[in-house]
C-alpha cells in the first residue's frame, strides 16, 4: 500500500512538472544581426535541460537563407525535425549581400531543408502549434518584426481549429515576450522596421499578458565576445555565425533577453513596470503612458546589476 502511495505521489509531482514546463515558439527575424542565433541556440539548451518543450521557429524575414540557417542550427543542437516555418505573402524575397551568415551557416552546415521554399508556412505552422497544445500552456518569444504574429491573429478558421487566430492565442498563451520599443519611450527597429503597421495592429489588439524586453536592456549586456570564441567548438554553427558577423568582437545582446526570462534566474536580475501601457505611433516609436492599466509590462535592471554577468550566465547557456 505504502508503495502505491509513493508511485501516486511521483506521478503527481511529474504531472505538475509538466504542467509547469512550458511550450515556446520561437519568431525570429535572423538575418543581418547575429543575436538571433545565441537567442536560438539558448532555447535548445533550456529544452536539453527539461526546462521548456521546444515547439518550432517561426522565421519572419525576407532573407531566402534564413528557415535553412534555422533548420542548420537546429540540427547541430539535435532536433533536425524541429519545425521551421517561413513567412508568405511578402512583397519581395530578398537576395541582397546584407546578410552576413545564414547562406554560409547553410552551406556549410548539414540539415534537411532544401530551400525556404520547403518550409512551412508560417501561420500554419503557428495555428499547428497551438491548436495542439494544452490552454496557458505557451509563451511565444517574438525578436523581430511582427508580420507573422500579425497575420495569425488575423487568419481564420482552418484544418487546425474552428477558432480565429486572436481566439487561438487567446486560449492557448501563457505569455508573450517581445523584443521590442525603447522605454519609456524611442524608436526601435523591430516596431518601425519593416513592418510598423504590424506593430501598431497587434499591440492594440492583443488583451492578455505581453512583455516588453526594450532597446535600452539588451544594448548595456554584451555577448559574443572572446568568452564565447573560448567556450564553443570551432565546428559549432553558433561559434562561425559570430566569426562570420563581426570576429567575435561583442554585439549587444537584445534578443537572447527575451529568451533569458524563460528561466528562474531572471527574477534575481530584472523588475517590470506594470502600470500603464505601451502606445504606437504609426511610424513604429513608442511611448509608455500611464492614464490607464493593461497588461502590458516593460523591463527594467533591479537596483545595482552588473550587466556582464547575465551576459557571462547567457554565453554559458549556449554551451553543451
């Protein structure tokens, strides 16, 4: 009897800890910038350590190597079937020399899609996600533009689920992560470049929990420098798509903030403030206003942090 009691015990801690493990999607704009990739490659090693079910990436760019880039990286980290979607319905795809990694990173890497026209489409691939998940059960980490998550919240019903997208994301976050905005106020790529009336849609239409990781957090943490170079393999996508932007010199780390909340140990570094919202501008600035709640928060440094310690900590993480 006692026995049975045990077992009954464990199997109800185990379903806690499922519970409490949450589902992430990845929207990334990886191209030009080399944040991206740590921020990508973070999510693997939480997902190595049990501390988050890795669900897929949802590539937001124009950059016709970047699902490749994603899918090169994804299998050096051991998931090659980890879903990676591609946003349709862009103006143009882009074939421009201004992106300084994903065409080698998929050259010289294996992975097994051929090109970014086999990937999914993204906003299938979103309502595929989530219609599959459990409710409160996701956060969504956006660190670029927000096309995607702009067009999911307006499809419709489909194969997936009888709900519109708002209602899907809805039912089935937990949370969103944004990397995005200058507070309290200014002007961030991600908000204005390309895409500001993306920004504006989905900032007025979503009414559930959103985090606001700003310009002016990741800009004081530096990551890629010669720490990493010292730490990483020369034969890992990561360690070349650094070589490759800037010779591990160091680049501000503003997209793997938005990963790092996913983790207990952001508590002991960052605050949020709460009270107020976050207003967009047509162009894509932004202002914080106070005349009324919401659930908008943005984050903040906790009184006396050393910004290079968490960049030493998310260094560490891309580890294996």
């Amino acid at each position: 009897m006692m026995m049975k009691l045990l077992l009954f015990l464990c199997f109800l801690l185990l379903g806690q800890y499922t519970w409490a493990q949450y589902r992430v999607i990845l929207d990334t704009d990886i191209d030009s910038d080399v944040d991206d990739v740590e921020a990508l490659a973070m999510l693997h090693v939480l997902a190595d350590q049990k501390k988050i079910d890795f669900l897929g990436v949802i590539v937001t760019s124009d950059d016709p190597y970047a699902p490749t880039c994603t899918a090169a990286i994804n299998t050096y980290y051991g998931r090659p079937d980890l879903p990676v979607s591609f946003l349709r319905n862009q103006k143009e795809i882009s074939h421009q020399a201004h992106y300084k990694y994903t065409k080698e990173i998929s050259q010289e890497f294996p992975h097994r899609l051929k090109s970014h026209e086999e990937a999914e489409d993204a906003v299938a691939l979103y309502r595929k996600l989530l219609s599959s998940s459990p409710d409160a059960s996701v956060i969504v980490v956006t660190v670029g533009h927000l096309s995607s998550w702009q067009q999911l919240l307006q499809s419709g019903a489909d194969q997936y689920s009888t709900l519109t997208g708002l209602e899907l994301a809805r039912k089935k976050l937990a949370n969103w992560y944004c990397m995005g905005g200058q507070f309290p106020s200014g002007k961030e790529a991600n908000f204005y470049r390309p895409d500001p009336a993306s920004t504006q849609y989905c900032l007025q239409t979503w009414d559930k929990p959103v985090i606001f990781c700003g310009w002016e957090i990741g800009k004081q943490i530096t990551t890629g420098g010669p720490y990493l170079k010292s730490k990483l393999p020369s034969q890992s996508p990561v360690y070349r798509a650094y070589a490759l932007y800037n010779g591990f010199a160091g680049r501000p780390s503003w997209d793997q903030v938005a990963v790092f909340l996913l983790i207990e140990q952001a508590k002991a570094y960052f605050d949020t403030i709460k009270t107020g919202y976050c207003h967009i501008n047509a162009d894509g600035s932004n202002e914080w206003r106070a005349d009324r709640d919401s659930l908008h928060e943005y984050l903040v440094f906790k009184p006396g942090v050393n910004p290079d310690e968490i960049a030493r900590f998310m260094d560490t993480m891309v580890v294996r």
